[in-house]
C-alpha cells in the first residue's frame, strides 16, 4: 500500500504534516477528514508535490514571516495569487468556512504583502463584508474577472466552486505565460550574446589587428578587401559609439510613447499579429485567453454582457478588444455573436462555427472552454516548433558573424605567411 505524504488543518486551524497509508490519494483524503483534519495538500511517496510538502511543513514549522501594512495599490506576482486562490478553494472545499480558511492562510502566508492582504480580507469578512467587497479594496492583486467571479460565487451560493473555477483558470493562464516566456527567452540571449561578441570583437581585438597590419604590410592597399570592410566597420564603431547609444535610446524610449498612445498601440498589436514566426503564436495566445475568460466567466454565473466587458479589458491586444467590444454591442442587440467576430479578421473559421454551434445549442460556455483547450495545445505545439527552428537558426546566425569577423582577420595573415614561404624558398 502505498505511502501519502500530507498538510492538514485541525479543528484550530493549525496545521499538521504527517504521512499515512492508503490505497489511493482519495482514500487518503477521506482517513484524515474521518480525523477530523482538513487535508490542503497530498501526494503519494516518490512524487514531486511529496517532496515540496515535507519542504513546505519544516518550512511552516520554523516560524511565520511577518506582515506588512498594505495599501490599495499593492500588488502581488500573478503566481502568488494562483498559489493563494488554490488554497483557499481546497480548503472551503474540504468543508472550512471562509473566515477560518483565510485566518489559516494568513497565519502561513510567507510573502509579507499577500500575508497583509489576506489578513486585513479576514478581518473585514469578520466584520461583516463580503468576499467580493473585501478584495475590490486591492484592485492591482484582484482585477474585475476576479471579484466578479467571486461575487456570482457568492450570490450562487457556489463560492467553493467559482474558487477551483478561478484556480484551473490561473494555473492554464500561468502555464501559457510561461510556454510563451520560455519560447521567447532563447532568441533573446543569443540575439544579446551575438550582438556583444560583435562589439566586442570590432570595439577591441579588430582594433589591435589593425596596428598589427600597419607593421606588417606597411600598406592598407595589401588588405583584402573583407579585412579593409571589416576595419572600415569598427572604426565607425568607434568614432559613432555615443551616436550609437544615443540612437538605441531614442528608438526605445520612442517605442515607449508610441506604445502609450491609442493608436501607437494599435498598430504595434496589429503588427504583432501579423509577425512571420511570432504572429502565428500571438493569435493562438489572444484566442485563447479571450475564449477561457469569458467561457470561465459565464460558467461561473456572470451576465454574458458583463462577462464580454471583463474579457475585453484583459485581452491584451487592442485589436482583439475592439472585435470583443463589437460582440458586446451586438449581443445587447440580440444579436449573434458569429458576425462581429467573422469581421474583425482575428479569429479563424473553426472558432466562429464552434461559437456558432455553441449559440445554436445553448452550451456556448462549455464550447468556449473546449476552444480554450484546443488553441492551448496549439499553443504548445507552435512553441514547440519556433524553439526548434529558431535554434538552429540562431545558432547559424551566431556562426556567420563571428565566422566573418574571424575570417578578415586572419586572411591577411595567411598572405603573409605565404609571401614569407614563398621568399624563403626562393
């Protein structure tokens, strides 16, 4: 029988941590509810989540971190938050009221802000507010889709539900920003690697072969003409370098305004989306966010109008807002949502006639959350291939630069050595 490591709540709200055998991690669950413990984390011996809750209980065991006083414009790591919803709805699924849930998990929080958050939500819970208006006071760690899933929860009666709802909802979120991050962080290093083994070579060692090629040939009319190119460009290096850094400011700083602006925005979300390799992403990224807000929104109880208002403001592409703001007004129209969403170009066949059935049959919610699910994996897959074609490329790019930098400077050396060959045999 296998054994399943675990952190539990007593009837107190203190927390335990033991191991115990059962047949499976439900069994597991039940023995320490008929214990009358409150399981918030179990794993079976040998897995990865077992070896974080030991970590996890010596950690809790050596002493809780203090809280600070936070304002309303605190504002936590998207994965703090993920961990805190995750907790909350175990443990008011595991039977634990609201007050209780959120006393306990101020007392373990480790992150000083979250820590503060959480408990100046129980005192107000306490004092007799409710959940959803306890978190509008921190609006940059709870935004609109948060409170207002929270709020259909509670008018619902089914806040331990809209809970697991918001957790999956952050976990698949999370996991797509990271899929995203790690295809993008990559190309970067090397493109930053690259450009500073360029400088490098023309701001230092061509220099220095330069004089080296003076001494030696006397005459620069000797120099091959990828050597005369190669020095010719370092030396505008050189005599350019503030230049240089003066002009990268300005494009980024420029870059900046632009993205501040209306339009500057709207053409630099419009131009992602239609990038060679990044596009393609882009699209899959924006479809599936926008489908897994609004079909979580909806299947939580939010009013469809609400919901598209909630899933406009985080779409993070203005291009796929304003195709969210046409829907919006259509659908207060009594309209179908299939027209303004075929005419914004953005979003493909597929998800218009899965939208369109998902109308037709009354389970719009649950087709959104099914196209969530799909473009994710697509998601997956197209991070999968740019990684793999984008390694080799860079790798290639990478090669060509310093190859060429390389090949300038010893070309003139080979001649050298050939001339003294040649007189030596003579």
């Amino acid at each position: 029988m296998p054994t399943f490591h675990y952190i539990a709540l007593d009837q107190n709200g203190q927390e335990q941590a033991g191991n115990l055998d059962a047949a499976s991690e439900a069994d597991a669950i039940n023995l320490l509810r008929q214990s009358g413990l409150y399981p918030t984390s179990v794993a079976a011996e040998g897995q990865g989540q077992a070896a974080a809750i030991k970590k996890r209980a010596k950690t809790t065991s050596k002493g809780q971190t203090k809280s600070v006083k936070v304002g309303a414009n605190a504002k936590v790591k998207s994965k703090t938050l993920m961990i805190f919803t995750r907790q909350l709805a175990t443990l008011i699924d595991s039977g634990l009221p609201l007050l209780r849930g959120l006393t306990v998990l101020g007392r373990q929080e480790p992150h000083p802000i979250m820590k503060g958050t959480i408990n100046t939500l129980a005192d107000n819970v306490q004092t007799g507010s409710t959940f959803s208006e306890s978190l509008q006071q921190y609006p940059r760690i709870f935004n609109k889709l948060y409170i207002n899933m929270v709020k259909a929860g509670e008018l619902g009666g089914v806040l331990e539900l809209v809970l697991n709802r918001l957790a999956e909802y952050q976990e698949k979120a999370q996991k797509l920003k990271n899929k995203i991050v790690a295809a993008m962080v990559y190309p970067i290093i090397v493109m930053f690697i690259a450009a500073g083994i360029m400088v490098f070579l023309m701001m230092v060692i061509v220099p220095r072969f330069e004089v080296i090629f003076e001494d030696m040939l006397g005459s620069k009319d000797k120099l091959p003409d990828l050597t005369k190119w190669v020095i010719g460009f370092s030396r505008t290096m050189a005599d350019n370098i503030w230049y240089i850094l003066a002009a990268t400011a300005a494009i980024i700083v420029g870059w900046r305004m632009m993205a501040a602006t209306k339009g500057g925005r709207r053409w630099i979300d419009r131009t992602k989306l239609k990038l060679p390799l990044f596009g393609d992403v882009q699209r899959k990224t924006a479809i599936s966010r926008f489908t897994r807000t609004l079909g979580t929104l909806v299947t939580s109880g939010v009013p469809i109008l609400q919901a598209l208002n909630i899933t406009r403001d985080t779409a993070g592409n203005t291009i796929v807002s304003d195709a969210i703001n046409k829907v919006h007004d259509a659908v207060k129209e009594g309209e179908s949502m299939v027209a303004p969403l075929e005419s914004s170009g953005v979003f493909p066949p597929m998800v218009i006639s899965m939208v369109d059935v998902g109308e037709e049959t009354g389970q719009l919610p649950e087709m959104l959350l099914k196209i969530a699910d799909v473009y994710e994996d697509e998601v997956d897959n197209s991070v999968s291939a740019l990684t793999s074609m984008l390694e080799p490329l860079m790798i290639v790019v990478l090669a060509l630069v310093v190859g060429v930098i390389v090949m300038a400077l010893f070309l003139p050396l080979i001649d050298v050595i050939k001339n003294l060959s040649g007189g030596a045999g003579g």
